[in-house]
C-alpha cells in the first residue's frame, strides 16, 4: 500500500536567494520522514492519515524544516552575531526579503532572524554589544579631540601665514598643509568616521584634489581665463579652514545617523518599515551637516564650493563607512574629473580654432564668478551620492557591525 502523503512544499521559492533552493532540495526528501517517526508502511497507513488531515502543516523542526536548511547555510552569519539584529542585516544582504520569509512560515526578516538566532548556539560566549557600546561612549572624548584637531591645526596654520612673509611664510604653509594631513588621518582612524578596511585608497587622492582646489582653483581658473598664469596666483586658505573646523560635526552626525539607524532597526518590524524610516533621518543628517559647514564657512571665508565640497565629503565618508566605499571613491573621482576638465578646456582653447572649447567655462565665470564651477562641480557629485546613499543607507545590511 501507499504511505502517507509527504507533506507539501512550502511554495514557489524566492529565485535571489540561494538559501531558500537549499531548503527546497530537503523537502524533496520528506517521503522518508514516516519512517523517521516509527511509521510502517502498511495497512497502519490507514490510520496515520486522519492525523495529516489535522496537522497538514509540518514540524518546524522535523525533517521538512526549511529554516534548519537556512540555518546550516549561514551558520557562520548566525555564530558571531551579536544580536538578532545581525542576523537580519546579513540575510538581507544575502537578498532575503520579507516576502522570502514568509516563505519560511515568518511574518518579515526580523522574525526569521529571531529564531535563527535562538536555535544556532554560540558556545555560551556572553553577548558582546554591551562592551562595544560601553567602549564607544567611553572613548567619547577621545574621539571628539581627534575630530578638533584638524580645526584647531588649520586655524594655527591661518594665523602663522596671516603673520608671516617670504621664506617663513613658505615654511609655516608647508608645516601647516603636512600637520593638517597628519591630523586628518588621524580624525578618520577612529570613532564613527572610522572605516577600517573598507576605503578605497585612490580615494585619499581625490580628496586631496578637492581640498587643493578649494584653496587654489579659483584663482587657477581666472589667471587661465586671462592668459596666465603667468605667476602665483592667489590662494584662499579661509574654506580649508572652515572644512577642517567642520570635521568635528561631521563625525557627530555620522554618530547621530548610525546611532538613530540602529535603534530604528530594532524597532521595525519589516524591511520596508527600516528602509522608509531611515531615508528622512538620512536628509535630517545632511541638512544639519550643511547648516553646520555654513555656519563656520561664515566665519573663515565663506564660499558655496567649500559648503558644496563640505556635503560631498560626508555623503562619501557615510558611504564608505557603511560599506560602499566604491560609490563614494567614484562620486569623488567625478567631481575630480570634472574641475580638471574645466581647465584642461580652457588651456586647450589656445589652440589656433578650438576657442570654442573654452566658451562654456568662460560664461559660467562671466556670470557667476571662478567659485560656480567648484559649486557646480561639488553640488552635482553630492546630489548624486545622495540619491545613491538614500538606497543603499536604507538597507538593514548597511548598518550591520563589522
């Protein structure tokens, strides 16, 4: 006679992720599953099969179990987490939707995440985020003064060029750029700006081209403009300034953004109620940033490069901490890109019938001034980012603990 009916699939499986094929391969072996519990084949069959009509839906840790299937996949994933909320970062980062887990028999990721992280054992470690959180806000103030240096060194190097010439002036500027990169790295090697591992390295390049054009493009392009240069043209070291003393709130609001982030994430109960709720903290982040930048550009020079550059520069940092270091490098590539091919069309146009090249530079100085093509340049290149960082900071994967 005929044994038992198998119990049925779960149904039609999620095609991106590989997890739920898996689980689909062991339910095709539940035809083995009455034996497992002590069931003959035979006329006893008869009398197992009331029992199906009344439980149809299997065990959910009996031999059709497919979150035990999910569990083997990720058991690594499950391990060192932390929490559950690690779990359901890495699911999604594995393209695990809520729709995929419903498949599983779970109203959303955060609950399938919940049990996994339940039935995986983790050899009776105690939990280490409560370290982590105590070591964050105990290096609080270190962190604070790391992200003040670089201001602090700036201003100095101001003041030493406003009160010096010739040779010294030269050597005061020289300390003052070199101080000011030593602090920088520093500023960036810890707390929430830190992204060990994770930053592109031609991406310090294209930084350090947007910062030397905020103190020097401007009047680069006006002595290219005219003919020259046929001498040192002026710097405006007022911006730099202001950018460096605007890393201190910068790193406040990337701790802001990922503090909010995280507790936002605990508390959704859905993919898509993390992701509408972390989109308006994103711009609330930007915005108070911006006001931030605006504020100390107007006490050391203000220049709406610098304020476009200043938005650029956390976009990129925010995206680079959260684990999409490509976007950002390639946002500030752009901007490179595009400032030194408005000079390199200027330079070009003194070729005898190219005049043409250089007329697109040349109205947009007429009109707005050697300041609108950094504006532009920087303003383009942080909108971009922001829509990029709008969709990938949204992810419950972009805040997961390296």
């Amino acid at each position: 006679m005929r044994g038992p009916a198998a119990p049925t699939s779960p149904g039609p499986w999620d095609s991106h992720s590989e997890a739920l094929l898996e689980a689909k391969a062991l339910t095709t072996e539940e035809p083995s599953a009455p034996q497992a519990d002590g069931l003959s084949r035979g006329p006893a069959d008869s009398a197992t099969r009331p029992r199906a009509d009344v439980a149809p839906r299997p065990a959910r840790r009996g031999p059709a179990d497919p979150v035990k299937a999910l569990m083997h996949r990720h058991r690594e994933l499950c391990e060192r987490a932390v929490d559950a909320l690690e779990i359901a970062a890495g699911l999604e980062a594995h393209g695990v939707t809520d729709r995929t887990a419903a498949r599983f028999r779970h109203r959303d990721v955060f609950s399938l995440a919940e049990e996994l992280y339940v039935r995986v054992p983790r050899g009776g470690e105690p939990p280490a985020r409560p370290a982590r959180e105590t070591g964050v806000r105990a290096g609080w103030a270190g962190w604070t003064l790391r992200a003040l240096a670089p201001g602090a060194v700036a201003a100095l190097a101001a003041a030493g060029l406003a009160l010096t010439e010739g040779p010294v002036r030269l050597a005061v500027g020289a300390a003052g750029v070199l101080g000011l990169a030593v602090a920088l790295a520093v500023a960036v090697r810890r707390g929430p700006l830190r992204a060990a591992g994770r930053t592109v390295p031609a991406a310090r390049v294209w930084t350090l081209w947007l910062l030397a054009y905020a103190v020097g493009g401007d009047g680069l392009l006006h002595e290219t403009l005219t003919g020259g240069p046929d001498e040192t043209w002026d710097l405006t070291p007022g911006p730099l300034v202001g950018l460096a003393l605007a890393v201190a709130p910068g790193a406040w609001c990337a701790h802001l953004f990922a503090t909010r982030a995280r507790r936002r994430l605990a508390a959704s109960r859905g993919l898509e109620e993390f992701a509408a709720g972390t989109r308006p903290l994103l711009v609330v982040t930007v915005a108070l940033h911006t006001a931030a930048v605006a504020a100390l550009l107007s006490l050391t020079g203000f220049a709406y490069g610098a304020l476009a550059l200043g938005v650029l520069l956390l976009l990129a940092r925010l995206l680079t901490v959260h684990g999409f270091p490509e976007a950002a490098a390639n946002g500030l590539a752009a901007a490179c890109a595009a400032e030194a091919f408005a000079v390199a069309t200027v330079l070009a146009a003194r070729i005898p019938g190219l005049d043409v090249l250089a007329e697109p530079v040349r109205t947009l100085v007429d009109h707005w001034g050697p300041g609108a093509l950094p504006t532009l340049v920087c303003g383009a290149a942080a909108a971009g980012l922001l829509a990029r960082a709008t969709v990938a900071l949204s992810r419950a994967s972009a805040h997961a603990t390296p």
